[in-house]
C-alpha cells in the first residue's frame, strides 16, 4: 500500500489590498487532496487579491525545481494542473508547492506527498478529500465527517492527538473554544494545548468511539467555492510554460 505523509505550512498574508469579507489578502492557495501517486495530475487552486499573473513553483525533496507553471486570474480565482512526470518528479516525499501573484505578494506555500513515504501517525480518512497522516498515539483509525465538524477516533487507552487547524478546528469568532469529546452519551474530560498550526487532545479512551465535535471541518475546500460562487465565474484556463521561459519572463523567485 502506498503511503503519503502530509505536512501543513502556513504562511503569514500581508496586508497590501482591500480584500472581499472572509477572503485574506494576497495570495492563498489549496489542492485537491494532499496524497498523489505518480499517474495522477496534481490540481492547484486559489485566489488573489492581486490582479498579476500566478506563478506556481514546485521543489522536490531535494530542493531542485520539479515545474514551474503559470496562469492569468478572473477577479482573483486562478487554477493550475501540474502533471507529475520528468526527472525532477522521480524523488518520493514531501514537495512544496509556492505561488506568487506578481512580484508585490509574500509567497505563500504548501506541502503535498508524492510517491511512497512513511507516516508516523495515523491516516485519517477525508472521504474524496484524500488521506491526512496524523500524529497519534494508541489510534487505530480516524474518520471525518465534514457536515458534522466531527473526528471520530477508534483506539484504546491513552489517546494523544494532534489535529492540524485546518482540518478540524473549534471557534467562537477569533477565539479559540475548547473541542466536545464524548463517548456514546457522556462527555469524556480531555486536555487541549494549541499553537497557530496544531490542536492536540489527551484523553483516556475507553474503547469503540470516541467523537470530537469542532465547529468547522477542512476549511480550505468550502471557502474556495464560497470565493468561486461569489465571484460567479468560472476558472480561467491555465497555460504552461516551459521552466526555463518562466524563470526567464519572471526573474528570481
């Protein structure tokens, strides 16, 4: 069975134009799912508040440029298929993916799986959204239900979990509020440290189930079609560029 390890990086967004509500300034960026074997395309997608070209830069594992592609904008939407083939896509493990609108925007960028890497936790299963690897102990299996904002988590004793912010989190507004953990119908006591990335959870498992209840579930897939709907346009279509006629039209990256 291939394995896929996801790393999560977020990156800081300055603030350098008027921005729709609920939409963050600069450049953001997501995929259609974070695993991806080598006879699949990986789809990117995003949204700027810069109305410039879209550069889209991959390295592999070993820091070398795997592609190099680029795409125009339609009231900030822009979407990119990168296609995993050439020497440069030969390495298994973690690629990050960096878009830049222009040359005024911060990049921000992502981290995807590629081939066949080890995962030191547990997979959650996302539905179509694809596999997570997340950090565990004593967790068989991981399960979301993304209508619900729930986690539910098979295993047995001391439960340790560290839940990514943007696969499950739990807001009232800009404040953090503590996650529900229950079992059948009582509220099991569990402990919560956080930083700006993670969310982990302890807590003693007794067996079979164990639900968490957040208030929303992988953000990044609802918001873009929320942006996408707004807009009321469709994605532009993308065009390749050869590595060398990119960095050549774009200067450093």
């Amino acid at each position: 069975m291939i394995k896929y390890c996801l790393i999560l990086l977020v990156a800081i967004i300055p603030a350098s134009a008027q921005t729709p509500e609920g939409v963050a300034e600069g450049i953001e960026i997501w995929t259609d799912g974070f695993y991806h074997d080598r006879q699949t395309a990986i789809t990117v997608w995003g949204h700027t508040t810069h109305m410039a070209p879209v550069t889209i830069l991959v390295l592999n594992p070993a820091g070398n440029i795997a592609a190099v592609d680029q795409t125009e904008t339609r009231d900030g939407v822009f979407s990119v298929d990168l296609y995993i083939s050439g020497p440069y896509w030969r390495h298994d493990g973690v690629y990050t993916i960096t878009a830049r609108a222009g040359t005024d925007t911060t990049p921000y960028a992502i981290h995807i799986g590629v081939g066949e890497t080890d995962c030191d936790g547990t997979y959650l299963d996302a539905g179509n959204d694809g596999l997570y690897c997340i950090m565990t102990d004593n967790v068989s299996e991981l399960y979301i239900d993304k209508q619900n904002s729930t986690m539910e988590i098979h295993g047995e004793g001391q439960i340790m979990i560290q839940i990514p912010r943007g696969i499950l989190d739990s807001k009232d507004g800009d404040m953090d509020k503590p996650f529900v953990v229950y079992y059948q119908d009582g509220i099991l006591h569990h402990e919560e440290t956080s930083d700006g990335i993670i969310r982990m959870i302890q807590f003693e498992h007794p067996g079979g189930i164990v639900t968490i209840l957040g208030t929303h579930a992988i953000p990044e897939f609802g918001t873009i079609l929320l942006v996408m709907a707004a807009c009321s346009v469709a994605v532009v279509a993308y065009r390749v560029y050869s590595s060398s006629s990119v960095l050549q039209g774009q200067g450093p990256y």
